[in-house]
C-alpha cells in the first residue's frame, strides 16, 4: 500500500503551479476584481446608451463576444484550460468598444475585440503578463489600418454636433464657443462610446478607488499631469491654447485615467513608480494633442508610458539606514 505520505504529495506539482501575475494576497480574487470593474462600466455605459441610442449596445456587445471567442480560442489552441468564465476577456473587449465610435462598423469592432486578446495578451503569454494595455494595442492597429472607420465626426456626422477635439485639432481655438462645460461632463459630445460619458466615467473610477480595486495614485497622478501641461501651455498663449478644464473634458482623459492606465499587468506596483508614471502619461497627452496629427493623445500617451513601466519599478527609495 502506498505510504501516506507519499500518496499526500502525488499532486504536489498542481498544487504548486503559479498562475501568472496579478498575486492578491487575500481574499480578493480575479474574478471579484472584473466584476467590479465591470459594475463601474455601466454608468458610463448607461449614459452612452442614452445619447447614441441601440448601436452604443451592439459595439459593446460585438467587441466582448469577440474577445472571450478569441480568448476561448487561443487557450484551447495552447492547450491550456478555458477560463473564460474570470470575465477578463470580456471587460478588455468592452475597454476597447468604449474607444470607438457608436457607428463604428460591426466587422472592425469584431477584429478589434478579437485582437485586444490575440496582440494585446496571447502573442505575451496571457492576461497578466502583457507590457501594454491590451485595448490599446487593438485601438492603435485599428487606428491605423482603418483611419476613416474610426474617425469620430466620420461614423456619427448624422448627429448636429461636433467633436470638440477635432475641432480644436482643424479650426482652432475660435471652434470651441459651441462648447460648454457642463455638456461635455454630462457627455453631450462626440466621442468614444464610453469614453466621452465623463460623468458616468467618473462615478466608476470613484467607485473602484473607494473600493480599493483602484489604488488613487494613477488616476490622481495622470489627471494632475494633463491639468499642469494644460494650464502651462495656456498661461503662454490664452487665446492660442486651450484652457485646461476643456482637455480634462474631453476625449479620454477621464477614462483613461481610472480605466486604462491602471491596468494591473502594465503599469508600476509601487507608490513612486506610479506616481512618475501617471505625471509621464499626463504630460504626454497635451504634448500630442498639442504637436501630434491625433486630436486625442491618451491612448497614444498610456502606450508609451507603458513601456517605461520596467525602469519606473526600478525607483524605489533606499532602505533605512542605507546611504
């Protein structure tokens, strides 16, 4: 008969495997992180709902399908479990259908949605272990590849106003008296599906962060970034720049900050790192809004600060009593 012992320790090598990053150390688990993340997409996604009515619904649904198919794919084709059921899949397919346009064509979300997970994780080694945000990796091969498709004024010219940054971007800073304020916040604009919708955006991001699903120093960091590179560039040239409450707005910015640049798999872990990294991506989105040929920077900013995410961990403060 075989010893106890021996019998104990006949499953050591599964009950050994490390799955990959990210590690919580309580009760915490992936599944209970996206289905909170998930929670706080639907103000967003209700507000999206109502201004650009039943498409705003099917590119969400398109791109999620997409991505838990391509995700469901790709395991069985590694021959590794289907766990698709931890609902990752599904809330980066939704992140991605949130940077379209609502008239973005069924056939481009499905392949975006679909390369969130194929580019954007599997080609990295799964979720967990991608250095770039996986819908922005989707958004940029689909921002180049098809540029009419998801133009904004281009997919949503049937509604009688404008997006506010293409406006800036084409006609200068005279465009923006059609603008108010409280109608950008409340998501009267064109824009991404969800992303535009800085109210129902906002309340999720609050809502992550007083969950602590969230830590505050990205988004804290990203928004003090876009507001200080801003106000600088309009305190040289008022009537050249815009003010800084219309970048803060408009585009991305909102969305990006609570939903994007915090992404668990490539951004910093520590304090420091985090805020540096914030800052970084925050000043890069005037930087391309102001000098680049893309009228919103964000996506382009995160990307790029992602990349520096490996040397930001590396700032650290010295241990006590080290000199």
């Amino acid at each position: 008969m075989t010893p106890p012992v021996i019998k104990a320790m006949s499953d050591i090598a599964v009950r050994l495997t490390v799955s990959p990053a990210p590690h919580w150390r309580s009760k915490r688990t992936v599944e209970k992180m996206m289905q909170n993340h998930l929670l706080a997409l639907v103000p967003a996604l209700i507000m999206a709902f109502n201004m650009f009515g039943l498409p705003a619904l099917a590119t969400v649904g398109i791109a999620g399908s997409a991505a838990v198919i391509a995700e469901a794919l790709c395991l069985r084709l590694q021959e590794r479990d289907v766990n698709v059921d931890n609902m990752t899949a599904l809330y980066e397919g939704i992140l991605f259908a949130f940077l379209l346009p609502a008239g973005a064509p069924w056939w481009m979300v499905a392949c975006g949605g679909a390369l969130t997970i194929v580019l954007g994780r599997t080609v990295f080694g799964g979720y967990g272990v991608n250095p770039i945000c996986a819908p922005l990796v989707a958004w940029a091969f689909c921002r180049l590849s098809w540029p009419l498709d998801m133009d904004i004024d281009y997919n949503l010219a049937h509604f009688m106003i404008n997006a506010p940054l293409d406006q800036l971007k084409h006609f200068g800073l005279a465009s923006l008296d059609q603008f108010n304020n409280t109608d950008l916040f409340l998501g009267r604009q064109l824009g991404g599906l969800g992303a535009s919708q800085i109210a129902g955006v906002l309340i999720g991001g609050i809502f992550l962060v007083a969950t602590g699903w969230v830590r505050i120093f990205i988004p804290a960091a990203f928004l003090i970034g876009v507001a200080a590179a801003a106000t600088l560039f309009w305190m040289i040239d008022p009537e050249m720049y815009a003010h800084p409450l219309f970048h803060l707005l408009t585009g991305s910015v909102v969305f990006g900050a609570f939903f994007l640049a915090p992404d668990v798999s490539s951004s910093p872990v520590g304090m420091i790192p985090q805020i540096l990294f914030g800052l970084i991506a925050g000043v890069m989105v005037i930087i391309i809004r102001v000098y680049g040929v893309y009228p919103d920077g964000v996506p382009f900013a995160i990307m790029v600060a992602n990349l520096l995410t490996p040397l930001l961990d590396r700032v650290r403060p010295k241990p006590f009593g080290v000199r």
